[in-house]
C-alpha cells in the first residue's frame, strides 16, 4: 500500500498555523537538538488516527495547540484530517476531514468519527470479513480488524529501538500485544483474503454441523423418555376434561393442541356439552329400545306365518295331484286360489325381507353414535370443579406447556425452525471448501524475511562488529530478528544497543520488502524511526572531519545509507515508492552522497516544534 506523509501542521489556540512539510519517496530527516519536540510527532500521528487515548505531551506542546493536523496520501487519493487537541486525558471528538487533501486556515468540526474510521477501513481494504481469527482477554474472537494494527509495521520509537527482546511498539498495552500475532500472516500475505473468507465460511458450516449434531444427539436420547412424559400429560389432561384420550388417541401433537387450546376453553362450556351428550345418549338409546322391540315383534310376526305356512302343505301336495283328480265346475277356480294364498305366504316367511336390512342398518348407526358419545362424555366433567381442582388443573396447564416447550426447543415442532441443511448436506458444502495450507507459505515466508535481512546484514559491513558474518533468524513466535552462529543451531545473545538498533533495522526493512513483494493491501509502505543514533549521541562529527573506521560516526551513516538504499531498491527492482521519516540530531553533513534523503529545517538554535511565540502568547 502506497501511504505517507504530506505534511504535519498545528494550529495554536492563538489562530497561528505551524507546518513540517515532507517529501514523498523519500527518508526524510528531521534534526535537531533534544527537547524540541521531534519525538512527540510520532504521538500526533497516533492521536490524529483515531486513538482512543494519547501520549502527548501537556507541557509547552498540547497547552499550545488547538488543532492538530495531517495531509496523507493512500494510493493514489489524498486526503487531510485534523482533531481539536484533548483536554487533559480525554481524548477530542471533535474532527475535520477532507477527502480532497485540504488543509483549512483554522479547522472546523465536520465529521464524524465512525464515518472517518470507515473510510479509512476501506482504503486498508478491510472489510467484515478481515476479522481476528481466535480471540484474547483484550480482543474477541471474529471481531473486525482495526486499521490501526498495521501501524505497528510502520514505527520504530524511542523505547523499542535499542530493546533487545521487543521489536514492535506498543506491546506494553494488550489489545496491541495480543493483535501482532494475530494480523502477522495478513500482513505479509501468508494469509489472503479469499482464503481466510473460504476458512470463515467453513468455520461457520462446521460451527452450524455440530450444532445440529447436537441437537439431533439431545433429540434421539430425549425422545423415548418425553414419550412416555406424553402419556403421563395425557392421562392427566383427560381428569381434567382437557382431552380425550379414547377418542382422539394419544400422540405429540394432539395432547399439545388439547394444551394450548385448555387456556381458552371453560369449564361452563364443558358442562353444557356433557348435559348435550346425555341428552343426545338418552334420545339414542330410546330409538335403539324402540327398533329392538319393533324387531322382536316382526320375528314373532313372521313365526306365525311360518306355522301356517306347515299348516298349508297337506293344500300344495293337492294342487300337485290336481291333474290326476276328477274335477267339478268350480274346482278350477279354487285351485287357483289356493295356489295364489300360497305364494303369499312362501313371500311372507322369506328368511330375509328388505325391511330386516333398514332396520339393521338403522340399528348400526345408531349404535356407533352411541358409543362416540359414550366416549366424549367420558372425558366431560360431570359436575363443576371446586376451587381448589380448578387452580391444580391450571398448574396442571402451565406445567405441561412447559414441559413442551422445553423439548421443542431441541426439536421444534415448526418446520421452519429445522435446520436449513441436513447433517450430509452440511458435511458436503465443508469438504467442497478448499482452504490454502497457510503452513507451508509461513515457512516460506519466514526463510525469505531470513534471506533479505541476511543481505542487509551484508551491506552493513562490520557495522556490527564480531556478528557481520553470522546468519539472520527470525524467530516467528517472538516477531523478532535473531543472529545464529554459522554452521550452528545456537543462537547468539547479542551485546550492545548499537547492534539492537541494526537488528530492528533489518528486520523492518526485512518485513516492508516481503509485504511490498506480496503486494499486501493492509501494510503502509512507511517506515517512521526515533533517532536510530541513540546508541551513540554524536552531537557533530570529529572536529578533523575524518570518518575513522568502525566509530561510532561510521556506524550511523552506515545505518543512514541502509535506509536510503532501501527506498532506492524499491524503486527499482519493485516499482514501489517508500517514505520515511527520521527524528535525528546528528549533524547534516551525515547524509551527504544520500540521493534518497530530504533534510528539513532543523531544529536548533531556538528552532522547535512549538515555536516561542505561541508559548509567548
């Protein structure tokens, strides 16, 4: 990511207006004596990037300012932000932003905090998806990266850079010490972004399988035993009338609607229905006697017939021998009545007459509704409750919804409440997610970030003195540039501040040259250092002018040139343009040969970043 530094201004309480300007591409040296304020633009970089707590200084610089003030670049947009100075230890709300790069004469409110911040997370290209992935006591787990974690790349201050142990800023606060590790593999482009949105997205369908997993579990071993909890509800709503369990059966699903429709249902009502069923029974059964009795007779009706019929054979062996017999006038005529009494009679004493299947048929029905009511009037209650029954059957009620509703929260009786995909389904969606083997990239990562500080550590000479020929490692879990003695597995422990502060030379430039080759979005090709000469506090060189061979002058401007070689290596071999900016007070004559340096105005001689006027005012 192409960022940097246009300029830094404050704006006095007075209306006064003061500006460092910077060069782009460039390592911009800032000299000057000690206590003239170089050290706390670091704390007003940080505080105009949205901090939620500050380090500026009160005395001589914060009772000045009003407004402090920068004009940045991101890529190929400019833009310039400013924040009213804090009042004591709390931190301004108050902002203005220009996305055009304007700087106004005196700034006035115009933005909004979150509105800044999100367009800030848009040029780093962070997104819901850029999250942490596993959290801490000071940040949570997926919850979204703050821009300002890739500033730990970009500063190398007072306090880290002669420290032997730490490499990185503000690892004294947690939410910084526990974020490194956590955006390292981003930075650098171990990780990417499509794959750490295919590992989410598998993180959330595994997260979603065991779920319904479980629930499936929970389900299978608590059904057996909620089964026979439906009885036990079931026989209990029947004593109360809430439900009949001859009539309807007994399943899940129907001793809940009898619950849930209990509420709404009164026992009035109830007894009203049981007087209906009695009456409807008693109208029943008196119809049932009356077919019975009208049957009985019928039978008897026809066994009466039968005997006449036995009483009429001696007439039909008769009509049979008419033919043979001699026959009067009139003998033809009786025959033929005889014969047509007969046939009425064989009619009459049939086994089964049409009248015999009604009456069973009217028999039958009646019969079935008969025992329908006898079942329903089963579960009505005869007589109304007392108080007392009243009040258990609705604790009844209430114990029993709940009793339902605690095993539907494990298997929910809507379908709409089921899970989306089943177990297979889910368990197919994860295998067809194909997630990059970050391992083998971080190893390759880390022998490359070994390889290019190894060729740094050679540009230095003998910069570091018995180390120069010994081999960079990079110790991954301690974000930290180590010497390991050639042919060797042991690591040295290294001597002298001078040689601390080349170690974290190396190593950020070391870092810059991997993210710039991965083309990272998120780490600002920017590199801002406290006085890399600490070690040494050379006020000005040798009065004779002679640059004597491993001084101490020597040193720093072997140190010097390492950093203005680097911008011209990016430059060339990467296309990439690189700023920095130093806080130094060695004299100017250090960086002459430097084509890759801009000095500014120094700081000396009065000269300081809160000019005498305004502390006059």
């Amino acid at each position: 990511m192409n960022f940097g530094f246009d300029s830094i201004t404050l704006w006095s309480r007075g209306g006064e207006c003061r500006s460092l300007t910077f060069a782009r591409n460039k390592v911009n040296v800032l000299s000057g004596e000690s206590h003239t304020g170089k050290s706390a633009l670091l704390d007003i970089i940080d505080y105009c990037f949205l901090a939620s707590s500050h380090k500026l200084p009160d005395s001589v610089i914060n009772e000045n300012v009003e407004w402090y003030g920068l004009k940045f670049y991101i890529n190929d947009k400019t833009y310039s932000i400013a924040r009213k100075s804090p009042n004591g230890n709390k931190v301004s709300d108050e902002y203005y932003f220009s996305s055009l790069g304007v700087e106004p004469d005196i700034p006035i409110a115009n933005a909004r905090e979150d509105d800044i911040k999100k367009i800030l997370e848009a040029e780093f290209k962070i997104d819901e998806t850029v999250t942490i992935p596993y959290g801490g006591s000071a940040l949570r787990a997926n919850s979204k990266v703050s821009f300002r974690y890739f500033f730990l790349f970009n500063t190398i201050s007072e306090d880290i850079i002669t420290n032997s142990k730490v490499f990185f800023d503000k690892q004294s606060e947690d939410r910084y010490r526990e974020a490194l590790p956590r955006i390292f593999d981003m930075a650098l482009g171990i990780d990417d972004l499509a794959n750490m949105a295919a590992r989410e997205r598998k993180e959330l369908l595994e997260r979603e399988l065991a779920q319904v997993e479980r629930k499936n579990s929970q389900l299978r071993s608590g059904r057996d035993d909620f089964d026979s909890e439906i009885r036990e509800i079931a026989a209990k709503a029947t004593e109360y009338g809430i439900f009949n369990s001859s009539a309807e059966g007994v399943s899940r699903e129907v001793v809940r609607h009898a619950i849930n429709n209990a509420a709404s249902t009164e026992t009035g009502d109830a007894l009203d229905r049981h007087a209906t069923v009695i009456a409807e029974l008693f109208s029943i059964e008196r119809r049932l006697r009356k077919l019975k009795q009208f049957t009985s007779e019928y039978r008897a009706y026809k066994d009466a017939l039968k005997g006449a019929k036995d009483s009429l054979l001696p007439i039909e062996q008769l009509i049979k021998q008419a033919p043979t017999l001699v026959k009067s006038e009139i003998f033809d005529q009786l025959i033929s009545s005889l014969k047509a009494d007969l046939l009425e009679v064989k009619k009459s004493t049939a086994k089964r007459q049409p009248v015999d299947g009604q009456i069973a048929t009217i028999v039958r029905t009646l019969e079935l509704k008969r025992d329908t009511l006898e079942k329903e009037l089963a579960g009505l209650p005869r007589e109304p409750l007392s108080f007392a029954t009243e009040r258990e059957k609705w604790l009844f009620v209430g114990e029993a919804k709940g009793r339902f509703n605690a095993y539907e929260a494990v298997a929910p009786v809507n379908p709409q409440l089921a899970p989306k995909f089943s177990t297979d389904e889910l368990q197919r969606q994860i295998d067809a997610i194909h997630i990059r083997n970050v391992d083998e990239t971080r190893t390759a990562v880390i022998s490359m970030i070994n390889e290019i500080a190894q060729g740094y550590l050679a540009d230095t000479g003998n910069a570091l003195a018995n180390y120069s020929t010994y081999l960079t490692d990079f110790a991954y879990g301690e974000k930290r540039l180590r010497l390991r003695k050639p042919r060797s597995s042991l690591i040295e422990n290294v001597g002298s501040s001078s040689n601390h502060m080349f170690l974290h030379l190396l190593q950020f430039l070391a870092l810059h040259e991997v993210a710039i080759s991965h083309k990272s979005p998120f780490v600002p090709s920017l590199l801002v250092i406290d006085q890399p000469s600490r070690p040494y506090y050379p006020d000005e060189k040798p009065k004779d002018d002679v640059i004597l061979n491993n001084s101490d002058s020597e040193k720093v401007s072997i140190a010097f040139r390492l950093l203005n070689d680097f911008v011209a290596h990016m430059n060339k071999d990467y296309q990439a343009e690189f700023q920095m900016i130093v806080f130094e007070h060695v004299p100017r004559t250090t960086f002459i040969g430097l084509d890759h340096v801009h000095l500014l105005a120094e700081f000396r001689n009065g000269e300081a970043l809160i000019p005498q006027s305004w502390q006059a005012s």
